[in-house]
C-alpha cells in the first residue's frame, strides 16, 4: 500500500438499497490505507429504498479519482440511469479506477455508462435481461469477475463480492481476517436464496410483484441503450 | 396485522457497526403493516464506526412503544452501557416489547439492561464473555431464542437473526420471500467466519487485535454489573 490512501468511493442515488452498499461498506473500510467515500450528483442527504437516511454525502463531480468504484442498486436505479449528472460522473471515475464494482441492479448502471459492451455481468436474479440492452453477458453466477470488472447479484451477494476483492487487493488472509472479524459464517434459516431454489409459490409471488416495474424499466433501459 | 402499525425500533448509538443494523433494516422494512424507526438517546445524526453517518435519527425518549427492539453492537457498546439516557430507554422498550432482540455485541446492552439474567444469549464470538457478568448464559449458536429475546453472533448474523424472527411475525412464506427478494444464497469466499473455522494465524491476529480492547470492555461490564 502507497502513502496516498486507497479511495473507494460508493455511488448513491435516491432509492438506492442501502444493504447492497453498506455490507461492502462494512468489509472496504477494514482494508488497511483505505478511504471510503460515499457520494451521490448532489451530495447531502442519500435516502434509501427502506427509509434511512445517510449523511455528509459529497458529491460525486468533487471527487478527483477513485481506485475503487462500487455502484449499487435499488428501486431508484432507473432514475439513475437517466440522470446526465450522475452518469458522467460514474464513466469519469469508473475510467481511472482499478476496480469497478456492482451489485445487484447496479450493473444496469454500469451497462449504461457503456462500461460492459461484450463483458460478463452479474445482476440481481429478477433483472437480469437489464445489463443486455447494453452489451452485457449476463451471468447467473453470484460475484462475476471479468477484468476490471466485479459485479455481484441481487442485495446481499455484495459482502461475497467485497471479500473477493479485498482478497484481490490486500492478499487472502486479510480478506479471512476480515471475514472472521464480522463474523461472516451465514446460515439462512431457509434454502430460498435463489429463483432455482425457492419453492415455485414463492417464486410466482416476487416475481409477480416485481413484474409491476418490468414495463418502465425496459423503457427507461431502451431510452438510454438507443443512446449509448 | 392490526391497522396499527407493528413498531420496530433500532436502538443506535456513537460507534455503532452499521452492518450489525442495516442488514435486519434490510429485512424488516418488507414487513408488511411495519414501521421501522431508527432511534438514538439524543436522536439527529449517529456515526457508525465506520464513519458511515445515519440522519433522521429520532430520539429513544420521543418513542412511546416498540414491538420489537433491536439493539446492534458496535465499538461504542461500552460508552453505551454507561449512558443512562441510552439504558433508561431501552428497558422502557424492552419492556413493552413482543421481542427484544440484539446483534453481535448489543447483547452487553441488553445484559446491561438486567434483561438477561438466567437467559441463553449469543454474541461476537470473541466477546462472549461480556454477557455472562450480567447473568445471561453463553451460547455459541449464530441465532439464540430464549423466550421473547433472539439474539444474534457478529455482524452478520444479524440477516439470519432477522429473517427467523420475520418467520415467527409473518410466517415462513413471507420470511422466504423477503429472503428470496434480497437474493440470501451466501457464499463466502472463505470458510473463515467462525474461530473454529478460521486458520489459527488468522485467529491469532484477529483475537491479538481484539484483545488490546478487553481490559476497557471487562472494566465497565463490571463497573455496570456491580449496579444492577
């Protein structure tokens, strides 16, 4: 690790899913010389999906370089996407990053911003035709890793896809020690993490649900793809 | 689920470890007819240990009734368990709630509360000797249930903790289908997240690390034993 610190910055929007940022929040800021910086277009406050409220948000445009850039997603990432201000930011720093990272939707960030024209991307299960528009691969794995590229699947998948870059950066037995340090031996009170395993009622009732936001999303994606 | 909104209140403080919350805030804000409130001794902002920064923080004193209190650990816990405005607060939820539950070290709070004396209760794993002063029992299991109290492991033990909790509130087909939402199929890189598990130099660094803390921690666990 260099004297200058390792900047990671975290890219907010409204509507974002909080735990897709704050669980590789809680792994990146044990990364020894490392800043974290959340940060959105306009800085301040950062209102999640759920209702919380982050603060002392700098903007995006005041940041001059990230070596690790992490996009989540959330209900608000179509917004996002067309949203000029934060797009040009995201492409700004993701262009001098030596890590570009996502989870969940996020990587419909990524797509947009150009940045996944022929390469493999994760997304969170239900959205996975997103990132194609794009020129993405989708990919059903949980942490898909192709280049420079990191994207993780829905919500959750970002603490996996933390530990595995942190291990990429600061060698494996810090990400283990890190892994240890937050406890991280998961057991699910049930085996209903992904659409292949959930019971087929559970599955038909999210999907269903989700399927009410499919039509504006594939419009918003189209609208932006025609762009690119 | 009455009219009435079912509470759930996440009692925060200085140096609180934001994971130990927002991956239960995760969870909970998809309980149907639920109100999560995020609540501090003088409300406003909380820096979590991390330095991630919460607003719209209310004030513990201002809440007349929780349903369910979580409590997550955190490095401030020992500043925590000395403030009586903080303590004041939690046993007053605690007592008119239908469950009391804490993540990581939170169950010192809730030790420190009196509420746990004779009680099965878990805790970081490397802070499990925290509790037993206030008279609750050890127990080395992720998620713990002893009557109305569940009380999780570290950190991340706070997802598990939160989807058995949902199933208890809401059922099994609800808890699956928030879980199947936030797409919970974990899979650590390492299967380092227990000291069981972890390779004895990585154990040996982190308990190291750890240890320069236990004299300050033991100190006031005692000092707030010796009141109860």
């Amino acid at each position: 690790m260099t004297a200058s610190p390792f900047i990671i910055v975290f890219a907010l929007y409204d509507r974002v899913t909080q735990l897709d940022f704050t669980g590789p929040h809680e792994v990146f800021w044990r990364l020894p010389g490392a800043q974290c910086v959340v940060a959105s277009a306009n800085g301040g406050d950062i209102q999640a999906d759920s209702g919380l409220t982050i603060t002392h948000v700098q903007r995006l445009a005041d940041i001059p370089h990230a070596d690790l850039l992490c996009v989540p997603g959330g209900f608000g990432v179509i917004e996002a996407i067309e949203d000029a201000d934060f797009m040009r930011e995201v492409r700004r720093l993701a262009g001098g990053a030596r890590y570009v990272t996502s989870v969940c939707n996020g990587s419909v960030v990524l797509g947009a911003a150009g940045l996944l024209r022929g390469k493999r991307a994760a997304c969170h299960w239900a959205w996975r035709d997103l990132p194609p528009p794009f020129g993405a691969i989708a990919d059903e794995d949980r942490v898909v890793q192709d280049g420079y590229l990191i994207t993780g699947g829905g919500v959750t998948a970002g603490i996996d896809m933390a530990l595995s870059v942190m291990a990429d950066i600061a060698g494996v037995a810090h990400a283990q020690s890190v892994q240890l340090g937050i406890e991280y031996a998961p057991a699910p009170p049930f085996d209903c993490g992904r659409p292949e395993r959930a019971p087929p009622p559970i599955l038909q009732a999210v999907t269903t649900r989700l399927d009410r936001l499919r039509p504006d999303r594939h419009a918003a994606v189209q609208r932006v793809a025609e762009k690119l």
